[in-house]
C-alpha cells in the first residue's frame, strides 16, 4: 500500500509532467504560427520541403539529389492517393518518410522527423485556414 506523503508526491508528479506537456504544445503552436506567418512568400510543397530540409539538415550533395528524387517520386504518387483514399496517402506518405530517413545519419533523422511534423502542421493550418485549398 502507497502511504499518503508517496500519493501526494506521485499526483504532483503527474500534474507537474501534465502541465509541461500543455506549456510545451502551446509554445510548438506558438512558434508554428509565427513561423508560417513571418514568411507567407515562401515557396511550397516539395521545393519548400526540399529547401527546409537541405538548410536544417545540411545535406551533402548526394545527399540532397537522393531526397529531392525520393520526394519528387513520392510527392506525386501521394497526391493521386490522397483523392481517392486516406489509408494509402499515409502508407506512401510512411514509406517516404522510411526512404529519407535511410540516407540521413542518426542525427539527421531526428531532425527529419521534427521538420515533418512541422512541415505537415503548416501545411494542415494552411489548408484549414484557405477553406480547404492547398497553395
């Protein structure tokens, strides 16, 4: 049986570890409103992935020719699935995501993965923003 003293410090446990994840997805929502807005000149889809991820990656040459084709490959197929069925679009959308990562280091990985999910909820506000129409 828990005592009262060890009850009390695991609910401020909980409720310490509860507010932190509300303070850290209002600054992430924050911060990706700000980001979208200070640069609405910016280009879109592949390229402005492709420009994203070759400045926040650093991609060697190889590197950046190996992304941009798997993307530009990707992109259009995703595209087509994503007007007929929504399970497809996100297996493409995975085995995309699978590709990249396998010519990104361990590092560029995890900065992979945190540029997509911005990169998605832009592109999620966008379009919700727009009434359904992606730029």
């Amino acid at each position: 049986m828990l005592n009262r003293s060890t009850t009390w410090a695991a609910a401020l446990l909980v409720a310490t570890f509860g507010a932190g994840v509300a303070v850290g997805v209002g600054s992430r929502a924050m911060w990706v409103r700000y980001a979208s807005a200070a640069s609405p000149e910016r280009a879109h889809g592949v390229e402005r992935l492709m420009g994203e991820l070759d400045r926040d990656l650093r991609l060697t040459p190889v590197q950046r020719d190996s992304v941009d084709a798997i993307l530009q490959r990707h992109y259009t197929r995703m595209s087509e699935a994503w007007e007929t069925v929504r399970p497809r679009f996100d297996t493409l959308r995975a085995a995309m995501d699978s590709e990249v990562s396998r010519q990104l280091t361990s590092d560029q990985q995890a900065i992979y993965r945190d540029l997509i999910a911005r990169h998605r909820h832009q592109r999620a506000r966008a379009k919700s923003d727009s009434g359904g129409r992606t730029q």
